[in-house]
C-alpha cells in the first residue's frame, strides 16, 4: 500500500514496483527565512527604541496645512498625467506616421524629454525666463515670462511633458499589439481612417495601455513631490514648512508618508478594479488581483 512518501509505478513486464520518495529539506529557506526575520526584528527595534514621537506624526496627518498639500499633489498629478496621455498619444501616433519630418520629430521629443532628468526640466520650466524674458502673441500684448510661469505651471509643464515621452511608448506598444489586419478590414468595410482608429484601433489597444498607464500614474504621483523644490505647495512642501517650525523632522516625513502610502493604495485598487472591467471575456489574460497590485507597486513584490 503506498503511503505519502512512496509512489507506485507499473513497469511493462515486471508488475507494481513500489518506490520510495526521498523529501529534501530546504536549508537553505529556513536559513533566509531566519536572517529577514531578524533583520525585520532589527528594523522595528530600531524604530520603537529611536527618539521619535509618533504622536506628532498623528498629530499632523490631519493639519490644515498637510491636507491642503495633499489635495495640491493630487491636482498636479491629474494635470500633468492628462497632459502627458494627451502628448503621448499624438506623439506615438507621429512615430507611425509615414511622414519622415513628423515620425523624426516625434522620435526627437521622444529622446530629448526622456534622456534628461525630470529634476533639471522642472528646474529650467522656473528658469524659463532667463531664457524667454516675455511672451507674446504675434507681437502684440508682451507678457513678462515670470507672471506666466508660477511655480504650479511650471511643475505640471515639466511633469506633463516628461511623461508625455513615456507615455508615447506606452500608446506605440498598445497600437502595435493590435493586429493590422483588423483595420485593414474595416478600411475595405469603406471606414474612414479616423474611425478606424477611434473605433476599432484604440478600443483594443487600451487593453494594452492601461496597466502600464496605471503605474506610471503612481509614479507620478510620488515623482510630483520633486515639485517642492521650486516651492509648490503640495504635500512634502507642506511637511517642510511645518519641521522648519517645530523641528520634528522624522515625524513629519512621516506624516507625509503615510498619505503618499494611503494615495497610492487607493490608486493601486482603482487601477485593479479598471483592468478587471477592461478584461471581461478575456479570462486567459485576466488583470493580477488588488492584492498582488498592491504588493507590487508599493513593496516590489511580483509573486
């Protein structure tokens, strides 16, 4: 009788033959699996034994001046990610383009915007000045560069048009996953060009799009707190303003963390919950669960 650890086989001319399973015991993930607790172990003693005060980290999650820089973080990342969708979408319909100046065009924005460090182009969008002193329209109604360019403006041109160049490739992937013959078929239905591509192209290609679009979403998100070096009021700025004051440096970072971990959670299930819908009837290649999403986006974690 076979029990857990044999497993029987029949062999051609020699009857059941009864062999034993040998089960080998991972030394080596038990030994992991001591050392990240005691690292973990560590880490927390680190924490509860250091000179922070966390009831000034309770304190402030709701302070006036904290709950105006989350709503001003989450301005600038719907603003700069329209802006980016937007670019990124006329940007990597160019690069299809058969037009050799227009596809070259694309492809130089392209390389320019994601070549460069989103910090230096939010640096020069507040310099623009230095470089632009007045703005005007044909000539007429000369406007000074620095009434125009506010901190906000300047940080959602920076963002907007950084993502933009990401986004590009983002929306070329998703255009190219969608088979041509598709809308070689809706074009020999009399379509017209433009309606093939709203209608037939881009619904499929969204398919695509969207998981990536998710998290670069997210990225913004955490990527818009660059903007506190030219004084935009959102969330870490407002977190700076008030350890200037009561030097509770720690406890306000802090503070400020556990509204970008908050932000990024609801994100992270709201991005879940879109793929699930986008997916419907396509089981094979359903959207990961909100928990693993989660896991991903905020530790890293894939399986």
């Amino acid at each position: 009788m076979a029990t857990p650890n044999t497993m029987t086989i029949s062999l051609p001319g020699e009857g059941e033959q009864l062999f034993k399973l040998v089960r080998h015991k991972s030394v080596g993930s038990a030994i992991a699996a001591v050392l990240v607790l005691l690292v973990a172990a560590g880490i927390v003693a680190a924490f509860i034994f250091a000179d922070i005060d966390y009831k000034v980290t309770a304190k402030y999650l709701f302070d006036p001046q904290i709950l105006s820089g989350v709503v001003t973080t989450l301005e600038l990342t719907v603003i700069s990610m329209l802006v980016g969708l937007v670019l990124g979408v006329v940007t990597a319909l160019l690069r299809e383009s058969k037009n050799r100046v227009l596809s070259g065009a694309a492809g130089f924005y392209t390389w320019l915007f994601r070549g460069t460090p989103v910090l230096v182009q939010l640096l020069i969008w507040f310099n623009i000045a230095l470089v632009i002193p007045t703005v005007s329209f044909f000539g007429l109604w000369p406007v000074s560069t620095n009434t125009i360019m506010t901190p906000f403006l300047a940080a959602i041109l920076a963002l907007g048009i950084n993502e933009g160049s990401y986004m590009s490739e983002i929306v070329r992937a998703g255009l190219l996953a969608v088979d041509k013959g598709q809308a070689e078929a809706a074009l020999a239905l009399g379509m017209r060009k433009r309606r093939v591509m709203t209608s037939v192209v881009l619904p499929q290609a969204l398919r695509v799009i969207l998981p990536p679009a998710g998290n670069q979403l997210i990225a913004m998100l955490k990527t818009s707190a660059l903007a506190y070096t030219i004084s935009v009021s959102e969330l870490l700025n407002g977190a700076f303003r008030i350890y200037t004051l009561n030097y509770k440096v720690i406890e306000l970072l802090f503070t400020a963390s556990i509204w970008y971990l908050f932000m990024t959670t609801v994100l992270t299930f709201l991005q879940s919950w879109l793929e699930r819908r986008m997916n419907r009837g396509y089981a094979a290649q359903a959207a990961p669960s909100m928990k693993k999403r989660w896991l991903k986006n905020t530790f890293g974690v894939t399986r």
